[in-house]
C-alpha cells in the first residue's frame, strides 16, 4: 500500500536537501521561517518527514486553510507512528472545516482503525467513502479489505475483495496477510494459489505475510517449498524474508535450519535475533537462548528489545534460573522497559515459577498497565506455589480493575478452587466459561472436571465429561483419576475399558489413576494385574511413580513384607517417596521394627519433607515410646524441618474459612467450642470412645480427649453445621490425613445431626452419612 502514497502526493522530499531541525538553531532565525507562510507548508513536510510528529503539528495548526495534501500529511504521519487517535481527531476536525477527503486520505484513516482494532469506526469511513464515490479505488478498497481483515471481520473482507474489478499485488498481499494474522492457515494458501492462477507471481511482502501461518501450522512441507521459491527469486537475501524463514523453521521445531539461515545473514538486525533467541524457546533450548542472548549483548553490543527481553525471561523461568531473571529485571529498570506490558507479564511468570512469589506480587503492584495476560500469570503462580486463596483474591481485584478474563485465567483460576474445594466460585468460573465460549477449548474442560471432582460432584464431573466434543487422554484420565479419589473403583475401571474400547491409547498418566484406584479401594489382584499388563500390552514402561503406587497398594493391604520385598527388585533405585509410602503403612499397621528400618534408609537418602520425621514420630508415640518420638522431633527440629499444622477448610456462601488444630482465633470461636462439647456428650451417648493412640504426647486421658476434639476437621464441621441449613450437606477439605478418630467421631455426627458430611483429605475423598463412610475404613 505504501507504493500508492507515493504516487500523485509527494509526502516525503529529499532529506539531503531539507534544513536542520530548528532545535539546532536559534529561535531567531526559527522565528523568521515560520512568519513567512510560504515557509510553513514545507516546515510540515521536513518534520513529517523526519517522523518529528509534535513540531509538524505546532507548525500544521498556525496555517489558517491547510490544503488536503497537508491533512492528508498529518493523517498519514499520526497512521504510521501514533498516537492513532489523533488520526481520526484530524479527520473529524477536517470534516467540521469542510474540506473534502481524496482517494489518500480514507488509506491512512482506515490503517489507523486497523491499528486500534475499531472496527465501528472503519464501517463509518466506508460509509464515507461510498458517499464521496470512491469504492471503487482501488486505494481505497485495497484499505478497506486490509482494515477488515485486520479486525477479523473476514467476510467484509472477502466481499469487498471479490468485488474489485482490478486486483493487484498489493491487494492480494492484504487479504493474504489478514488471513495469515488470524492463523486461517488453509484459507491463506488456498489465495496464494488463486493469485498465481489470477497470473501474479508473490513477492517478498507475500512471502513475509506467509511464513507466520505456515510456521503455526507446523506446515514443514510447504515452509521448505516457500523456502525454495524464495532462493530462486533471490527473496531470501531480504533480511526479513530471512528472518521469517528462520521464525518459521523454529515453529516447525527444526532448529538446525533456522540456525544456518541466522548464521549466514551478514547484518543482523533486532528482529533476527528476537526470532532466533525466540526460537530457542519454542523448541524448548534454554540455554542457548540465553547463551545468545549473552552473545547479542556482550559479543555484539546491541540493546535487548521488550520482545527479546520477553523471550529471555521465558528461559530464565523455564530453567528458575533466578540470577539471570534478577539481573534481567535490573536492566528493564535502568533502561525504562519495566513499564512495557509484554515484558512484565514475563516477568511476573519468571518471578512465580522460581517460587518467589513475594517479588511477582509486588510487581504487578508496581505495573501501570496490566492486562489478562498479567493476572492470568500471577493466579497461575499463586496456585503452583501453593497459595490458592491468594489466587481468588487477585481475580477478584482483576474484576475490580475492569479486565476481562481469558481462557488462560479460567486455566488459571479453576485449579485453585479445586485446591480449596471452593465450589461457589468454581460453579461462577463454569458458568463464566460457558458464556465466553470457552468450554469449546478441551483444556477448560479438563479443568473443570477436575474442579468438580475435588469439589465432591463427581457426577457434574461426569455430566461435564459426557457432553464434550472433544477429548483427549487428559480428559479421560482426570476423569478416572476423579473417579478414583471418590473410591468409586467400579466406574473408575469401566470408564478405564471405554477408554481402552474407543482407540485412544491410554499413557502412563493413565496408568498411574487406574494403580492409585486399586490402591484406595484395596485392589491388590487388579493393580498386579495392570502394573504387568501396562509393559507387556500396553508398551507403557513403569517409572517411578507406578512403582510408588504398587507399594503403596501392597502397603496398605497389609502386605509390608510383600511390599519390602517388591522394592528390592526395582529395576532402579527406589528413592523418598518410595520408602516413604512403606513408611505410612508401618505406621497405620503400627509395625515398629520394619518402620525403624525404613526411616533409616529414608535418612541416608535424605528425607524431602517434615512427612518423614512425624510418621516415625508417630509410630514410636502409639505404642508409648515417648522417648523415641521426642529424640525424633529433636532430629526433625536440629535438621530444619518444621511440621505442617493439620488445616482444614470449609466454603459457606462463596467464602473459605480455614481452621487449624486447637484454632481460636475464628469470630465465631465460642460458638464452635459450645457445638463441639455438645456434639462430644452425644457421642459418648452413643458409644463413642476417643482413640488416644492419635495424640502424641504423653498427656492424661482426659487432655488427650480434648486435644482430639480440636482437630482442624471437626472444627470446620461444627462451623458448618452453625452457618448451613439443617438438610444441607458439609464438605470439609484437609491438608493432611484424616486420624482415626476423627474418621469415627463423624459417623457418629452424620446420625446426630442427619446430614451428609464429606471430607476430603490428602488422601481421597471420605463421604459420610447414617454412620457410615464410602472408603469401608479402607484409606
């Protein structure tokens, strides 16, 4: 389109003979030039043309009757540089004067409509144009069809295209780069081979308008054939061809080309080493993202711009390289790039996957502008770190702020309410999802499977997973797994033989939901059978984790020596976790001797968590070894580990109150107290005695039972007997394990009270009701 400009209106004089710029001259002289008006006319063209916007306007508006070349001028510059508004501003103010746009000015506007995607606007200006007569320009419908493409309307685009009389390069090249943006990958080629049937051959903005879609497509065929063409028509020496073709290669992760094409470009500007350092990244070769970049910097001596540092940062965060995301951080400082949207986002993601949540925080505080993909970041990084119920509260600022959600937030988000079992707002995420059309997407839907089941409506679930139009094997397997944690191993295992029926192959993920199933439902025959199945049948080779799954299956079947036995024949050596899963189970069959020989090897190894120390604590208090446990506390507190508190959550009308053992801190605290020795004379009633094996310290019966009655999960269901309707159900999430007692003392609360209470451990899920629970005492 840039030809045309050129044609009937010289914007753009020769710079050799144009003045100096009056900020090098004294304002004298200066103003001896502008008070002669036939001065004034070429003052705005040398600042124009020198891109010196706010000068060619103060000298633009001291002219009485600017004529429409010099509109046309302004419009133009304002186009091409910004601010865009400022476009259509002139125009309106061009209108209010009564001077009549030409043929030149509705390109300009309509590239300033493209740019701030105001697509109203741009049907305001055809509509013009169609007044003035001038749909039939061909400027003028090249623009047209440009704007709307641009904007996404590509059915004005196509309309306007295929009415055009005359169609030239230019006009082909606009329709194809609008397709090409919006990643229409078939509707793109399909007019590159209408344009050579219609007998004109691409150019180098045709191939540059290509490449990007080919290269999302992961079309490699057709990017080498386009490669080709290029080499012939001697295109490839354009350095932006060249780039193109390199940022393509890299999207087809095809390194190796994309590396020659860099090498063999003589001078390399900014773009070329974004797209190369970019590539880097795609193909997931951090460190030769960030080796090049070092090159660029220290070798080179070239700036890193916001793309470059965007693309770096990934690295830094793909690899927590903290040190170099610090030291990138202090460059966006010094050089002003901290206040560039893309390149904090970036930040803020870097920040998040090296845990330092505490800096990404207050980043985003610091940001002037921030946009979804800001919050989508920071909720992301809440919820990997284990913050969930920060996670809710920034998207509640994030609607606070008048930013939209995307797909990427709710991705985001519904992992945090299933963490915290917050089913309110994982029902208005579902629903908000719905709405924007985003359950169109697989991932959402996954994610909202998930939600559901950790939320204990696991027919939702399956209701959610039922009337999806595409699954992948994520899809099954959340499903499986969800059904699983509810210990409902029957349809967990029938939904396990569909997925086996419909063709899908089940991966190793797969695998591990169906072992973890047996496990919980105490499955033993049915796990060996598919942990010998999964290599010899299914060509899935058993890694860790599926190991840790069968000792933890023969464990808790009371098969310790079995389960000793199968450790010793892993084909690698069995690490933490491993021995860790024999060690529960020497702790819930209280077997001493094998639990001190396993805790041994758990030391050598180096344990990984406070886990560890309290499970062989545990099992040296419930058989009276008061003395043991304390040196183990001792070893646990000398080596740095602190224990985790039993916590415990309860969503009521869309708010999570959280509660830890023996918590008074809570508005409601003496009510809680009052209900909880009220429900505890009830239960005696009934024939409940507390299990004084879970308090382990050596304390009097009678504080033992007290110490038993303030565990975080009865705390949480007295709370939600006190703030719920009788006839509603409870649904209490945990951090740790529920004990024993805690097990018993809510059957007996489910039939003095006549409701359904679930609890949802680290474990699985414990749905009670009438004195009963689902898991049969098995967990």
């Amino acid at each position: 389109m840039r030809r045309y400009l050129k044609n009937k209106e010289a914007f753009i004089s020769n710079p050799k003979s144009q003045p100096r710029s009056p900020h090098t001259q004294n304002n004298r002289h200066y103003q001896n030039i502008t008070n002669q008006p036939r001065n004034l006319h070429n003052l705005v063209r040398l600042y124009a043309a020198r891109n010196q916007i706010e000068l060619a306007r103060h000298v633009f508006d001291q002219i009485s009757n600017p004529s429409v070349v010099l509109w046309n001028m302004m419009i133009r510059a304002y186009a091409w540089t910004g601010p865009f508004l400022q476009s259509i501003h002139l125009y309106h103010r061009m209108l209010q004067l009564r001077v009549r746009p030409n043929n030149f000015t509705f390109p300009f506007l309509l590239k300033a409509c493209s740019a701030l995607q105001a697509i109203q606007l741009g049907r305001q200006i055809h509509d013009h144009a169609l007044t003035l007569g001038l749909q039939a320009d061909l400027y003028v419908s090249t623009a047209l069809l440009d704007m709307y493409a641009k904007c996404g309307n590509f059915f004005e685009a196509r309309t306007i295209f295929d009415s055009m009389s005359h169609r030239d390069i230019v006009s082909w090249n606009a329709i194809i780069a609008g397709f090409s943006f919006h990643a229409f990958h078939n509707q793109t080629i399909h007019l590159v081979v209408q344009m050579q049937l219609a007998g004109i051959a691409p150019n180098s903005s045709t191939i540059v308008s290509l490449l990007p879609t080919v290269g999302q497509a992961n079309a490699l065929c057709q990017g080498k054939a386009i490669h080709a063409y290029s080499v012939r028509r001697i295109f490839s020496d354009d350095v932006v061809v060249a780039t193109g073709l390199l940022d393509m290669y890299a999207k087809c992760h095809h390194l190796s080309y994309a590396q020659k094409i860099f090498n063999a470009l003589n001078q390399k500007n900014e773009i070329c080493w974004s797209a190369m350092i970019g590539g880097y990244v795609i193909c997931d070769s951090m460190r030769d993202a960030l080796a090049l970049y070092d090159a660029m910097v220290y070798m080179h001596g070239l700036n890193p711009t916001p793309v470059i540092l965007a693309s770096t940062l990934r690295a830094c965060a793909k690899l927590t390289d903290l040190n170099k995301g610090k030291n990138l951080h202090c460059y966006m400082i010094k050089s002003g790039i901290n206040s560039d949207t893309t390149v904090g986002n970036s930040l803020i993601s870097m920040y998040a996957k090296c845990g330092i949540m505490d800096d990404a925080l207050e980043f985003l505080d610091e940001m002037i502008i921030k946009d979804s993909v800001s919050y989508s970041a920071i909720i992301s990084g809440c919820v990997q770190n284990g913050y969930a119920e920060k996670a809710v509260l920034i998207f509640r600022q994030m609607q606070l702020s008048g930013t939209d959600p995307d797909s990427a937030t709710m991705i985001g988000l519904l992992p945090a309410c299933s963490h915290l079992a917050a089913l309110q707002h994982g029902i208005c995420c579902h629903g908000y999802s719905v709405v924007r059309g985003f359950t169109a997407n697989t991932s959402i839907c996954n994610a909202i499977i998930d939600m559901y089941a950790k939320c204990g409506k696991i027919h939702i679930s399956r209701h959610v997973f039922d009337r999806m139009n595409k699954r992948d094997i994520v899809s099954w397997n959340t499903m499986i797994i969800g059904y699983g944690i509810h210990g409902l191993y029957i349809e967990a295992f029938s939904l396990f033989h569909e997925l086996l029926a419909s063709g899908m192959k089940p991966d190793d993920v797969t695998l591990i939901a169906v072992l973890s199933t047996c496990s919980h439902s105490g499955l033993v025959m049915e796990g060996k059978y598919w942990f010998n199945t999964m290599s010899q049948d299914l060509n899935i080779s058993p890694r860790m984790a599926h190991y840790i799954c069968m000792v933890d299956l023969l464990a808790r079947a009371g098969n310790l020596d079995e389960a000793c036995s199968f450790i010793q024949k892993m084909p690698f050596e069995p690490d933490v976790r491993v021995w860790s899963a024999l060690l529960s189970a020497c702790r819930t069959r209280n077997n001493v001797e094998m639990g001190e020989q396993v805790s041994k090897k758990i030391q050598l190894l180096g344990p990984e968590s406070t886990g560890n120390f309290v499970l062989m604590s545990n099992i040296y208090s419930s058989v009276g070894r008061w003395d043991d446990a304390a040196h183990v506390r001792s070893i646990q507190k000398h080596q740095g580990y602190k224990k985790s508190p039993g916590c415990s959550w309860i969503e009521i009308s869309g708010v999570i109150h959280g509660f830890v053992g023996g918590d008074q801190s809570h508005p409601q605290s003496v009510s809680i107290n009052n209900k909880l020795q009220e429900l505890l004379v009830q239960m005696k009633k009934m024939g409940y005695q507390a299990d004084s094996g879970f308090v382990f310290h050596d304390v009097e019966e009678e504080e033992k039972e007290q110490i038993l009655l303030y565990h975080s999960e009865k705390i949480a269901i007295a709370f939600g007997i006190l703030n719920t309707r009788p006839s509603n159900p409870i649904l209490v999430t945990k951090n740790l394990r529920i004990c024993v007692d805690c097990h018993n003392a809510v059957k007996f609360m489910t039939l003095i009270t006549e409701r359904k209470i679930t609890v949802r451990d680290a474990s699985r899920f414990h749905h009670f009701e009438s004195g009963i629970c689902n898991c049969r005492d098995f967990w």
